[in-house]
C-alpha cells in the first residue's frame, strides 16, 4: 500500500500558526479573566493583576520574537511575529487609518445596535469596585486583546497565509477563522459577525501594507479600552431605530460611520502607495 503523500509545509504551518493563533488568544485571555476575578475577590483597592498580566505578556512576546527555547526555530519565530519597524511617515499613515477607522466602527456599532436591537453585551459589573482599579484592568484587558490577537493572528497566522494565497484572500481567511472566537464572546447575531468582519478587515489590511503589526496594536488597544469604556457601557440605553430611535444623534452616528470610513480608505490608499518602501528583513526588527 503506498503512504499518503505529506502535506506541503506551507499548508502545514498555515494550519499550526492557525492552531496558535487560536490557542494563544485563548490562553492569554483565560488567565487574564482569572487574574481578574483573583483580584477582585482578595485586594480589589490593588490592581496587582494588571502587573502580574504584564510580566506574562512581556515573556510571551519575547518567547514569539524568538527568545528562548528550542534556539533552531528562533529566527523564524522573530519573521512569523512580524514586528518589523518601519518608517515614520508609514507609521504616521498606518496609526491615522487606524485611528479614523475606529471613530468610524464607532459610530457603526452604535447604529447597528439601533437597526437589530441585539440582546446587550454582558459587562462584568464593576460597581462597588475602586475607580482606580476598574481603569487599570480595563486597559490591560484592551493591552491583552491586542497584543494576542495581532500576535497570534495578524503576525503567525497571516505572514504564512500571505505566502500561500493572494493577500485579500489570506485576510479573509483569518477573519473566518476569528469569527467563531468572536461570536463566542460577543453573541451569535449578524450584528456582531458583521462588525468583527469589518473590524478583522482593518487590521489585516494594515499587517499587510505596512509589513508589521505594531501599529495595529496600539490601534486596536486604544480601539479596545474606547469601546470599554465609552461605546459598550451605553448599549443598554439605545433606543431601538424601530421605535423612535432614529433621530437626530442616530443620523449622525450614520454620518460619523460614512464620513470618517471613506477618510480612513483614504489613508489607507495613501498607506498602499508607502508599502514599497517599508524595510522587510528581520534586522529591522523594532523589538530586540
């Protein structure tokens, strides 16, 4: 009987730094939530979950930049992390994009919540907590989402795929394949599904234009600790468009949506005009 052929390696690793990527915001994210709950119940006037949540990203980050164990696989580990730097101008364009396409999904979430009136979001209740120790956690909670995810997803995962399909395709892939963690966490209505698409869109498009993901992680940890605290919270307080919700501040989060989306393809246009200049050997890492 003839063995089975081996699967080419390109396929091979697309599927393990999916798996990764899978597992690493699963993990990172469990321990967090359990961090948190620690805290809160022993010393909630110390937010020492926070620092200790810091110390396990820092390792992490340097374990997939290639520090550490086994040492065969320590350059490739630093290419599939893609933390590469790049130029200040293509910085400068990638955080605008970024920052104008948040302000837009802003406005968009809040519209779609009016449209489909989804059951609210649960939010841990943080009410007879201190102040001081429900913002650090909430900005660490932003740090860790962002980091996982551009790490394992846009970094691992998406370098490989952007190797083995045409770039719009290997985005969409990761977007498929986040789409599950999402609707595990945020709800299975089309609300969501349809906004993390757009969402997962914005950021794989700038991993791949800049070559990088170190803008998408502070845009999406800024983006992360806005709807913490700003977007989500009030969510239970719309009013359904159906039933008189569509009024003036409606229309304007419409508008906000629009008017900000097509500034923000602008800056990516401009960012797509960049890409040909950005530095791509690993010696130009930005993280030692």
């Amino acid at each position: 009987m003839q063995r089975p052929e081996a699967q080419p390696p390109s396929v091979r690793a697309a599927v393990g730094t999916g798996a990764l990527a899978v597992l690493l915001t699963t993990v990172l994210g469990g321990i967090w939530s359990g961090l948190v709950i620690a805290n809160l119940a022993t010393t909630p006037a110390l937010p020492w979950a926070a620092i200790a949540m810091a110390a396990i990203l820092w390792v992490t980050w340097r374990y997939l930049d290639g520090w550490g164990p086994p040492r065969r696989t320590s350059l490739a580990r630093r290419r599939l992390l893609r933390a590469n730097s790049m130029s200040t101008e293509a910085f400068g364009w990638a955080l605008a994009a970024g920052m104008l396409s948040v302000i837009a999904l802003m406005g968009g979430w809040i519209v779609l919540v009016q449209i489909a009136n989804p059951p609210p979001r649960a939010l841990p209740d943080f009410s007879t907590d201190p102040a001081l120790t429900v913002a650090t956690l909430i900005l660490m909670a932003a740090v860790v989402g962002a980091v996982a995810e551009e790490a394992g997803f846009r970094g691992y995962f998406q370098g490989v795929l952007e190797g083995l399909l045409p770039a719009p395709a290997a985005i969409a892939v990761v977007c498929l394949v986040m789409a599950p963690e999402h609707a595990l966490t945020q709800g299975f209505v089309w609300t969501s599904v349809l906004f993390y698409l757009i969402v997962d869109t914005v950021f794989g498009v700038t991993a791949y234009l800049t070559g990088t993901i170190i803008p998408g992680i502070i845009v999406h940890a800024i983006g992360l600790a806005l709807f913490f605290l700003v977007i989500w919270p009030g969510d239970p307080t719309r009013l359904p468009a159906a039933d008189g919700g569509a009024d003036a501040m409606f229309w304007l989060h419409v508008g906000q949506f629009v008017v900000f989306g097509l500034v923000a393809l602008l800056a990516f246009r401009r960012l797509a005009a960049l890409k040909n200049d950005r530095p791509g050997t690993v010696a130009n890492h930005a993280v030692a």
